[in-house]
C-alpha cells in the first residue's frame, strides 16, 4: 500500500459515519483513478465516507441496544429512521442514475404527532391545574428538538445518522446536526406505531421521553404572587388568604430571619422564609400557588384517553376496542386559568409566564 493510500484508510478511520467493514474495500476505484478532464474529481474521503450505509450489525445492534429488536426485524426499516431528507440531495449529486434511499421525513411528521399526544396527555392527567404557559413549557422539555436531539445521542444514533448540512434559505431553515439527531427519535416512535400498536408506541415513548424529571417549579414565575394568590383564593369560594409571623430571629441584628405562613381562615396555604417580613410574604404566596399548581395525580389513579384502544398490533382505524387496556373515566374539570392581569395592554404577564 502506497503512502497516499495508507493517508487516505486513516482519514476515513477517523470519521465515525465509516464503519470498519468498508476499510477492506478502502479505497475505492475513484480514489485511484483522477480524470484530468474533469476539474472536480478530487477524491474526498468525508464525503466518500458520508455516503457509505452503516453496516447491517451496527443496525442490528442499535435494534437490540434500545429494546425494539423484537418490532423493528428488518434492518431497512432501522437505516430509513436514521436517514434525514437532507441526506437524498446529497446522494443525488454523487449517484445521479441511482435511486435515493429512503429517508425518515414521513415518519418524522407521524412520530412527531404522536409525541405531542402522549406527552399532552400525561401532562394534562398528572398536572390537572399546570397553567397553559408553562404546561407548553414543559411539553417543549419533553418532547423538544433538544430532547429528541439528546435521546438519540443517548441511544447511540450518531454515527448511524445520514444527513448533510445545508444552509439557510429564504424558504427553509438550515439543517445542523442536532436537527437530525432529532429526526430518529421520532421515526422510531413512528415505526413502532405502524408495526405494533399505539399501546406499544405509548410505552416507548414513556419509556425515554416521559420518564424524565422535568423541573416544572422552576417554570413558575410570578411578578405577584400575593395578588395571584388572592384572585385563585376567590376561584375556590374560601376565605381572604392572611399573613402571619410564624418564627423569627435576629430581627435587631445584620442578619435576621422571617417565617411567614399564608392562611386561609383554618388552613396554612404556604410558608416561607427571607431576611425581611416583605419577602417571607412573598415566598410564602409562591410556595402556596406552588402546592395548587404542581398538584400531581397519584399513579394508581392516572388514567389516560390512549387507555381506551387496543393492546393488539394495529392501528387505531383497525383495532378491537374490546381488547382495551382499561376503561377510562374522565377527571372533573378543574377551575380555569387565573388571568389577573392583560399581558397585551398593561404589560403585566399572566399567572405561570
């Protein structure tokens, strides 16, 4: 082997896209033959590489590794997943007589639809008094590009991934690696709803979308609190919330400490703490909106509207509704959203903004 042959077999060891099944074929005929007529036949070993299909063992391996060996039999089905449609441009232009191979973009939409719709679903059940902004908020941590972008990282679909950069135009946004990163997760949620069941597309998605610990208490902002808390008092027909000093220490001193409980007639609302009466108040008003926002529904009686189609493979055009996982009761409606301000006129953001 020559010294430019053994440059090239390093270079393309050296990019992940290149499994090491295509070294023994390294390099190929075009790398050997340059035309002089044609001023653009440099041989590129990226882009070479780029192009290569990640070898059925890796795709097997990534089935395996994330628990769908068992729904995704087929290797084509894995490498569709993990094709962007960025990468068929790409393809085109070095193999213009070949055909494209098929890329995730339909599956995106579908898989993208279905992650909404188990996420708002399980938000709306688990937090039945979440206010709208900051249940968004929360979806976007969910189920989220980042999100989407950081799953597939975890599930080991880098060097799987075909895509290609292209910049931004006036008509579409650029493509970034994180945007196809993204584009995995959810085909894979997809492909498990065309060849399973919505039952089998819920628990994967459960399973490493809705599993996550989301810290919703940091969504909540209030710029006032106590005005907030007495407006979703009134919402509840109970009494006019009322401060009391509860502790205190070191009030003639550089440092004091105030404890200040919030109730309503009987019942402490919330408590909370500062180095002045004003801001024990304030914490105090937050840690009572707090304790009704991020009120959770127990997981024995979480129920969810997907419960009510089936566990059998199908779609829900096709499946028995006798073979349902359970039946489902609707939750009583909770009080709506406390809007005590115009955020449009009065520049005053709504409650949860």
């Amino acid at each position: 082997m020559s010294h430019v042959q053994k440059r090239l077999v390093t270079t393309a060891a050296k990019l992940a896209s290149l499994s090491a099944t295509n070294l023994t074929k390294f390099p190929p005929k075009q790398a050997l033959i340059v035309k002089s007529d044609v001023p653009q036949s440099t041989f590129n070993p990226e882009i070479w590489a780029s192009l290569q299909p990640p070898p059925p063992p890796a795709l097997s391996a990534f089935a395996h590794r994330i628990g769908l060996a068992s729904i995704l039999t087929s290797t084509d089905l894995i490498q569709q997943a993990c094709t962007h449609p960025s990468f068929t441009a790409l393809y085109s232009q070095h193999y213009p007589r070949e055909t494209p191979p098929s890329t995730n973009a339909q599956l995106v939409i579908l898989g993208n639809s279905l992650l909404g719709l188990f996420a708002t679903e399980y938000l709306n059940a688990k937090y039945p008094y979440l206010p709208t902004r900051v249940q968004k908020a929360a979806l976007t941590a969910h189920v989220g590009p980042a999100t989407c972008a950081s799953i597939a990282q975890e599930m080991g679909a880098t060097p799987l991934v075909r895509w290609h950069r292209t910049p931004r135009t006036s008509t579409r946004p650029s493509v970034l690696h994180t945007d196809a990163l993204a584009s995995v997760p959810r085909a894979l949620t997809a492909l498990v709803y065309q060849q399973r069941s919505l039952f089998s597309a819920r628990k994967f998605v459960h399973s490493y979308f809705l599993s996550r610990q989301i810290d919703l208490r940091g969504m909540l902002k209030f710029l006032d609190p106590k005005k907030a808390l007495l407006e979703m008092v009134k919402k509840f027909d109970r009494e006019k919330p009322k401060s009391r000093l509860l502790k205190e220490t070191g009030r003639f001193s550089n440092s004091p400490v105030f404890v200040v409980g919030i109730f309503s007639g009987a019942d402490q609302l919330g408590e909370g703490f500062g180095s002045s009466l004003k801001m024990a108040e304030f914490r105090a008003a937050e840690d009572a909106l707090h304790r009704v926002y991020l009120t959770q529904t127990p997981d024995d009686l979480l129920q969810l509207p997907t419960s009510t189609f089936s566990r059998s493979p199908g779609d829900v055009f096709h499946d028995d509704p006798a073979d349902a996982e359970n039946d489902y009761t609707a939750p009583d409606l909770t009080i709506a959203e406390i809007m005590y301000a115009s955020s449009g006129k009065s520049k005053v953001a709504p409650i949860g903004h």
